[in-house]
C-alpha cells in the first residue's frame, strides 16, 4: 500500500482545520493537529498549557515564550521546541499515511517523495462569518483573532522556513474554501490526492 502525507496550511477561520478532518476520513488516513502540541509537552516535560500558551503567537519577531526558564533561556526553548516539534511531525509522517495541520508541516515534509500539500484560504468576509457563524466567536473576538493569528502564523512560518505560508512557489494547490465549503473542498481535494497518487 502507498504511504503518502498531506499536509494543510491555512488562513484563520478558513475551516482549513475541519477541512483537513475531513479528507482524513474521507480517505481513510490519519489526521494530526493539536496531537503535536500534546505529544512535544510530554517530550519537552512542560504542561500542555505552557507549550499552548505561546504557540504561534508573536511580538517584535519573535515568539513569546512563557516558560520559568529566565529571559536568557528563551531563545533556547523557542529553538528547543520546533526542533520537537519537527522530530514528532517527521515520526507521524513516517509512522502512516496521515493529515498534518500546519506547524510548517509543509516545509518539514517538503522532502518527502510522495507528499502533497494544500493552503487553504477565504475572504475576510467569509472567515468573519465561520468565525461567527461555525467557531461561535463573537464579531469584535473574531475580528482580533483574524488580525493577531494570521499575523503570528505568517512571522513563525518565515522565521523558521524563511518564506510566506502563502508563497506560491511552495504550495501544491491553493483553494478558496467559501467557494465549495468544508465538505465541498474536502470532497476536491480527497480527489487529487487519489488522483496524484493513483489510489482506489
């Protein structure tokens, strides 16, 4: 049986998450998220609170560390734990076919001989209305997160691969999500996978 992996890149309330579900299930292969963030706590033995506390987040260019290692360790864990993380992506992606959602996933795997990955993306207006509409955010919540995580996702995807998560020239297939909806687009891209990599 072919081993491949699909990794997805997205803009926030793009449903680039639920999307990513879906052509797991659809495709029968298993999907990795928030499993990275658990399993590099438990490697790194910090508490889950403390690895999401400032995952992705970013001030002046650099992530904000919330670690009771001193300002002089914070490069060192910043470095520490994308190294981890790395390590952990690499060990799914070896282990079985799967779905990963970012964590530069893309650039990781981008060596990978049978590997394909997506960046998803939509509207301003149309993430405003899942935010609101499917993530049950509030307008004025919602309109923060767009702003604060689209921004942090970006600088922690250029510090570490030196290019935009939006970069043409790195992307496989890029779609805009409120075109189809989750299950629409899931349903397009379970298909070029199978068509990529000839699957039944």
């Amino acid at each position: 049986m072919l081993h491949y992996n699909i990794t997805i890149s997205r803009q926030f309330g793009s449903l680039g998450r639920l999307i990513g579900m879906r052509v797991a299930e659809l495709l029968g292969i298993e999907f990795y998220d928030r499993d990275i963030v658990e399993e590099a706590a438990k490697r790194l033995n910090l508490s889950l609170a403390e690895v999401s506390s400032q995952e992705e987040r970013e001030k002046g260019g650099f992530l904000r560390m919330r670690y009771p290692l001193g300002s002089n360790n914070t490069l060192e864990v910043k470095e520490r734990l994308y190294e981890v993380q790395t390590k952990i992506i690499l060990d799914m992606a070896q282990k079985s076919s799967c779905v990963i959602v970012g964590r530069c996933s893309d650039f990781v795997l981008r060596n990978e001989e049978n590997h394909i990955n997506f960046f998803i993306y939509a509207s301003y207006e149309a993430r405003l209305s899942n935010c609101v509409n499917d993530l049950s955010m509030k307008e004025t919540e919602a309109i923060r997160m767009i702003a604060e995580v689209d921004k942090a996702r970006d600088a922690y995807h250029k510090r570490y691969t030196r290019f935009s998560q939006k970069d043409l020239k790195y992307n496989h297939v890029m779609i805009d999500s409120s075109l189809l909806g989750v299950g629409g687009t899931a349903n397009m891209l379970a298909a070029i996978v199978k068509e990529k990599f000839q699957l039944k």
